[in-house]
C-alpha cells in the first residue's frame, strides 16, 4: 500500500478500487448474517469479489518488490521499513483505543497496549495487516534472490504449491469449525509469501501471449462460482453468517484474487487509457493512510449516524469514510515527519509510466534461458 519512486497507473486503479473492497468488508459486515433474503442476497454476491483485497495487495507487493529487493540494501527491508510499520501500527492502535475511550469509555492504558501491539493482540481490526506485511518485507531480499533464480516452471509448482496449502488448511477449518493446525502460523508460508511470489509470477514471468484476458476471466468466473455456490450451501445448512467459503484463502477467493490480478496486467495499456488519471493516482498512492484512518472514521460514523440501512450503511458510510480518510492522509502527508504514518515517508513526486511496465519476459531465470534475466518494456 505504500508508494513505489515509480509509478504505473494500472495498479493505482486497483489499488483505488481495492481499498474501496477493504471498506465495504466492514460496512457490510453487520448484514451478513440476516435472515432477509433482500438483503442477504445482495450482500453475499458482492462478498466473494471484495474478500479479494488482501491476496490482491500482497500480489501487488509482489510484482513491485521482488525483481529488485535483492539489489537493494538490505537494511532497508530488515530494518527501515518494519520499523516504521511498527511506529504506524503503534500510533494508529493509539488513536483507535483513544477513539473507542471517547465513544465508549472503553479503558485505556498505554503500557497496556503497547504489550498487546507487542504481542500482536491489537484492537482495531485492520492493523493486523501490518504484521503480514511486515514480515513480507523482511523477507523480500530473500525471496527475491530465490525468484530470480528458479525456472518459471519451478516457481508457478511453488506459487500453487503454497496458496493450495493454506487453501486446503482453510477448508478444514471450514468443514470442521475449529482451527486444527498446531501453533504454526502456515499462512506465513501459504497466503503471505504464495500470493506475494504469485503476484511476481504473473507480472514478470507468464507469458502473456499465452495467457491472454479470456483465460483470466474465465478463471474469475470459476472462482466466483465455486464461492457462490459453497455459500449458498452454506445457508442451508446453517452457515448463514457468511464466513463460510468467503475468508482471503478460501479456494475460490483464491482463485478470483490471481484472476484478477491476471486480468489487470494483461489489460493495463487499456487501463492507463482511463479518464482522470490524477485522481487515480492521487487516490493509489494514499491507499495505506485510507486503510488506516477508514476504521476509526465507521466508528464515529456508527456512534453518531447509526442506521439499520443496509443500503445507507454500504453506500453512505463507505463513501463518506472513503473521502474523508482520504482527505485527511492528503492533509497528513503535507506534515513534514507525520506523513511517515500515511505513505511510510513523504510523498515522492514519482513519474506515473503510463503504459509501460518495467518486467521481466516469460523466460526471465538463469534456470529458463543461458541469457539470464532479460527486461524488456511492455
């Protein structure tokens, strides 16, 4: 979420687009376990195409990071940029818990909460992300070494290896309501680094040509059949809360994210025709300051609008907390230092490269080719 030097306008519009999927995550999150079909119909077939944001950023990070974290310093990715994921962490957990303390007089103790962000306990629901990512980071020179240097065969068996892994650890949890794996987080090595490698994979070595937007979107609709299905069962059998089949590494969130991320890049010179290019831009590159400061936003609105609406509550509040959350990262990354807490530093004039995309070809390792990695512009 953060903003690269150089720019490329097709992932600003999904990135635009994909912070726009975190926050009607929750605004309609309360309206996912209604009995009224009016309502839970609509909500549900807009369901599987939102949980898409998570697995979607990761890739982003992916195809961004990877191709050059190992030529980079490596302190940069140890050190500099988890040490201000954490102090965004920590300030944004403060003014959630300063938030929740005003509206509800929830207690508050600052020794308190900086062992729970220690610990990983933290209150608002959203910053759980920067953990993940954190670590994605911390791990980038690594696996940028290993991407590199495997043939593209070798690296798509890891990519659906590693995604199938976590797809097949969610559908247990799924089918037998508890949470079987031992104290191993393997969504580190699953969802975290198998989407992030996924994202690589697709902007920088599959051979476009050959996998062209039919198959893209042909992949979409499978995956968004399979959900679609998987949750109507679901009701009937009394699983109508909606977190049956729709978490970020279900099988068929999974198979929609890399659809997507697949249609995107095989489109991106039709997509860097879209109108109003610098509100696109403007809006991709303050995606983190909008995850951040959205959350907090809902709560005051809740408190002091509540409403029953399911319609009011999608479109209203994810409107309202959308341009105010982005109003308020465009007047904190004018701050000198503060800006640290929106964009992980102050915003780069970076150049948007319209409808070039700096990628590696189809057969880009030292494993696939004698050649090496090759670049070309696409």
């Amino acid at each position: 979420m953060g903003t690269p030097t150089q720019r490329h306008l097709w992932l600003d519009v999904l990135r635009t687009i994909l912070i726009i999927e975190v926050i009607l995550i929750h605004t309609t999150a309360p309206f996912r376990g209604v009995a009224d079909l009016t309502t839970w119909i609509p909500v549900h077939l807009l369901t599987p195409i939102i949980k898409t944001c998570i697995p979607l950023f990761f890739m982003i990070t992916g195809a961004l990071i990877l191709p050059r974290a190992k030529d980079e310093s490596i302190s940069r990715y140890l050190l500099v940029k988890p040490a201000l994921m954490a102090l965004v962490v920590i300030v944004w957990e403060l003014v959630y818990r300063l938030t929740t303390q005003h509206l509800w007089g929830d207690s508050f103790e600052l020794l308190s909460m900086l062992k729970d962000v220690a610990n990983g306990n933290q209150k608002d629901p959203v910053l759980w992300y920067m953990y993940r990512i954190m670590g994605v980071y911390m791990a980038a020179p690594f696996l940028s070494v290993i991407v590199s240097h495997v043939s593209t065969r070798r690296l798509t068996t890891y990519v659906i290896a590693a995604i199938s892994l976590e797809v097949f650890c969610r559908l247990l949890s799924d089918f037998s309501g508890v949470q079987w794996w031992p104290p191993f987080d393997h969504r580190i090595y699953g969802l975290w680094f198998g989407f992030t490698a996924a994202g690589y994979l697709v902007a920088h070595r599959i051979n476009e040509k050959t996998f062209r937007p039919a198959f893209w979107s042909a992949l979409f609709v499978l995956g968004y059949g399979i959900t679609l299905v998987a949750i109507f069962l679901g009701r009937i059998n009394g699983k109508q809360g909606g977190h049956f089949f729709t978490g970020y590494d279900d099988p068929g969130i999974a198979i929609m994210s890399v659809a997507i991320f697949g249609i995107f890049f095989t489109m991106r010179q039709r997509i860097n025709q879209v109108a109003v290019k610098p509100l696109w831009t403007a809006l991709g590159a303050s995606t983190l300051g909008i995850y951040v400061i959205h959350e907090p936003i809902l709560l005051i609105l809740r408190q002091y609008f509540p409403t029953r609406s399911a319609v009011v509550s999608v479109f209203i509040y994810t409107a309202v907390a959308l341009v105010a959350s982005y109003a308020l990262t465009a007047i904190l990354n004018r701050i000198p230092l503060v800006s640290y807490l929106v964009s992980l530093g102050p915003r780069s004039k970076a150049r948007n490269t319209g409808n070039h995309f700096l990628r590696t070809t189809a057969s880009s390792s030292p494993a696939d080719s004698s050649q090496g990695i090759r670049t070309m512009e696409k």
